[in-house]
C-alpha cells in the first residue's frame, strides 16, 4: 500500500495566508506594514517576504507602490475575514529594531509572544525614533491611524509619547515606568528601591565615594534609578559617605570619558553601580585599560543582569529578574484591555532579586 501523501505548503506561501487573514480582520488600513517590520513579525528573511508579497499582489489584495509601500487595494474574501475576526492584535513600538534590544528584553518579547498566540492574539512589532522624537505627534497619528490594533505596548518610551497616547486616549501598556503626570498601566522593575539597595549594599562593604553611571537616555526608570541610589546615601546618615552621578550616551566612547574623568579626580570613587550590563563591559574594559583590578583596586556592580554576565571572572554583584515573570505581568493588562476590562492596578513593579557576585570588596 503507497504511503499517504502529505501536502506541504510552503513558507512563503504561509505567510502569503497569515497576511491575507490580517487584511481581512482589517489589522491595518490602506497600506501594509513595511518589510522591516512584516521580516520581524513573521521572523522570516526578506526574500521569504517578497515572494508572499509577490502572491497577493497577482491576487489582487495589494499593490507594489515605488518608495512608498503596499497598498491594501482589495479586502479578503468573507472566509478569510470571519477566521481572521476570531483572533485580536496588539502591537510593540520600540526606538529602535529588536534585533538591536538587550537579550533580556528579546526573552520577554518572545516569550510575550507565545503567550498572546496561545490567547489567539497576533503581535505586530514597529520601530522608529521618530515615534519617541520630543514631538512625536505627527508620526504617531500617521502610525496609529494605519493599524487596527486593540492594544500598544511601549517600549523604552519617552515623555512625550507616552503623553500622547495618554492624551488620545490610545489603548497601551507601558514596558517600562511611566513618567510623573501621566497615567497609564506600566509594568517595569522597581528601579527606586534597586538603586536604594545597591547604595546601602555599597556602603555597608565600606565604600563612602560611590558612584552611579546612568545613561542619558529620557527613560522614567533611569530617573527614578538616580533618585532612588541618592536616597539610599543620604538616608544611611553617614556624614562622609558621597553620591556621584554621571551620564553617558550609552556608548563605549562616552562611557570611557565619563569614567575616565571620575578615575583622574583627586580622591576617586571607590565602587561604581553601572546601570545596565552593556555598560557594565564597558566599565571593566576601561579599567582593565588602566591596570585596575575589579574588585581589589575598584568595585563594580551592574543595576540590570543579562546572560552573559555569568561568563565573567570575577562573577558580577548584580539584580536578577525573570523574563517570563516579566511577560507574565505585561500580558495581564494587555489582555483586560482587550477583553473591555478596567485595568487594574494601574502600575505594577518587580522587584528583582540582589545576587552577590565577587566585583564587591569590603573596604579595610
């Protein structure tokens, strides 16, 4: 007896059917996303992509505009709009391309996104500067006006933005801290008390000048970071115990000068709280540099943790958190927005776990 035969559909041709569906639940209006984003969504290769867009375009459902996009010109047949209209969508904006995200957050997204299918709910990523600008307005009227989603997740969001959809009344959930004045459902680590911490930890080890790197980034939760490292210093009364607070561009070269002019001052920090694991590379790269042991010359702890820090020696003083803990809490308000719910409550903070590495010394 012959085997039974198994009908293969391609992957273009998946994806040709997954767009299909999302023209016919109207996911976006007039004009597709573009290819860097549907690449993303999908985590195809442009090649895959252009051959999908190339069938619903001899469909008839999109036409190829020079510079501009594809137009949705022709909804999906009345099949495909009912078994689309089953599942809901929701959409992530970021500054910049996932691919370019800490590890940290690519677990969280990913595991996010495991949990929406498994509630029939498609995630769309966008990306842009433009979108987190110090007026965003113009672009995120265009964006939101194209896409039929039920609900925003920001990323590393700005003030203005997050005013703006707070402002229009546009469903989101922020990734992140939100920033004093605006209220809208955020999840995000307990970035205050961390900082508290790790000033209490730095100055019960010995050390009196401390020192936060904090990057000049706009974010709420490097805000609160600031205030909350100060707090922890001055609330442990101790008379010659110093907080210093330098800002950076988030970039090795503007790392390397600001830490540099810490290192050349007369009576130098003696411990510094990085405040994410990239710059946490940085810092001991530069020290390295100047023939610094970390931690006998210097300690070092990073504020955030990241996968690859377990492969340093010595093994980073660092917070820990869960992406899938993180996920977890972003899909409870995304899923009472889209159920007609009253988000409640309104802001949710973890608080991460302090693990004691070997970059802290006790001070003599």
């Amino acid at each position: 007896m012959p085997p039974t035969s198994r009908r293969f559909t391609s992957l273009p041709a998946q994806v040709a059917d997954a767009l299909r569906q999302g023209i016919g639940q109207h996911a976006w209006k007039e004009w597709l996303p573009g290819e860097r984003a549907l690449t993303e969504t999908f985590q195809i290769s442009r090649k895959t992509l252009r051959k999908a867009l190339a069938q619903l375009q001899a469909e008839g459902l999109v036409k190829a505009e020079h510079g501009l996009g594809n137009r949705i010109i022709a909804p999906a047949s009345d099949t495909e709009t009912v078994r689309a209209s089953e599942e809901s969508a929701v959409a992530l904006l970021t500054p910049d391309p996932i691919e370019q995200m800490r590890l940290h957050t690519l677990l969280w997204i990913n595991r996010l996104k495991s949990m929406l299918i498994e509630n029939r709910v498609r995630l769309y990523a966008f990306d842009g500067h433009k979108f987190f600008s110090r007026q965003p307005a113009n672009a995120l009227e265009k964006l939101v006006a194209q896409q039929s989603v039920s609900c925003w997740i920001l990323a590393n969001s700005t003030k203005a933005t997050q005013r703006w959809f707070c402002e229009n009344k546009v469903p989101c959930v922020i990734a992140g801290s939100c920033h004093p004045g605006i209220d809208l459902p955020f999840v995000d680590l307990d970035h205050y008390a961390l900082c508290r911490h790790a000033a209490g930890v730095l100055l019960a080890a010995g050390h009196r000048r401390v020192a936060l790197l904090n990057e000049r980034s706009g974010r709420a939760g490097d805000m609160e970071s600031e205030a909350g490292f100060v707090a922890g210093v001055r609330e442990s009364r101790r008379a010659s115990a110093v907080p210093l607070v330098m800002y950076h561009d988030h970039s090795a070269a503007s790392l390397s000068r600001v830490l540099n002019s810490l290192l050349n001052m007369s009576n130098p920090p003696t411990a510094l709280l990085a405040s994410n694991s990239a710059s946490y590379l940085t810092v001991i790269s530069v020290l390295a540099q100047r023939g610094l042991r970390v931690p006998g010359d210097i300690s070092v702890v990073s504020r955030d943790d990241e996968p690859f820090l377990s492969f340093l020696l010595p093994a980073p003083s660092r917070y820990t958190s869960s992406p899938n803990a993180y996920a977890k809490k972003i899909l409870k308000p995304l899923m009472q927005v889209l159920q007609g719910e009253a988000v409640s409550p309104r802001g949710t903070r973890i608080i991460p776990t302090y693990t004691k590495g070997a970059s802290l010394a006790v001070m003599p």
